[in-house]
C-alpha cells in the first residue's frame, strides 16, 4: 500500500493506493473518532474537525479537515495497526 500525504487548505489529505480496503480506512478513522487507537495525540485529534472517506478499494483517500500538520498526520499513520498491522490502532 502507498501512502501519500498532502498538505491543503483546510487541512490534511491522505491517497492510499495499492493493496488498500476502503473498509479498513473507514475502520481506522472510527478507532480515531472513539478514542480507540493511541496513533495520535489527545492535542491532535483535537485539532481535527472532520474527517471523510471516499474511493473505492485499491485507490481510497481520507480528507481531515482542521489545523493540522501534514507531519502530525505522517507520524499517526505510522503508529495506525490497521495500515502498518502494528500495535495500534
């Protein structure tokens, strides 16, 4: 799976490609709406005010809306278990 991150306007977009379930992404950002996943910082999911999947499986992206850091948001991918199968999210 290949994940490219993009700094935008309104906050963070993320284009997963490759081997990437559309499923799993939404799964991902349910752990992070729930508290369920440590992948990122209290401070951080704070700063996210929104957070949308679209795509299909093989080419999905995630647009995260709020005052966020295309750095903040590569450090939380790499913790997430459900794109990385480690110990997180």
């Amino acid at each position: 799976m290949n994940k490219d991150v993009f700094k935008t306007n309104n906050g963070v977009k993320i284009s997963f490609t490759g081997e990437v379930q559309k499923q799993n992404i939404v799964k991902m950002v349910e752990n992070c709406a729930t508290g369920s996943c440590d992948c990122m910082s209290d401070e951080t999911k704070a700063k996210i005010s929104n957070m949308e999947v679209s795509g299909q499986d093989g080419e999905v992206s995630l647009n995260l809306t709020g005052n966020i850091s295309k750095e903040e948001i590569e450090s939380a991918l790499a913790k997430s278990s459900v794109i990385n199968d480690s110990p997180c999210c």
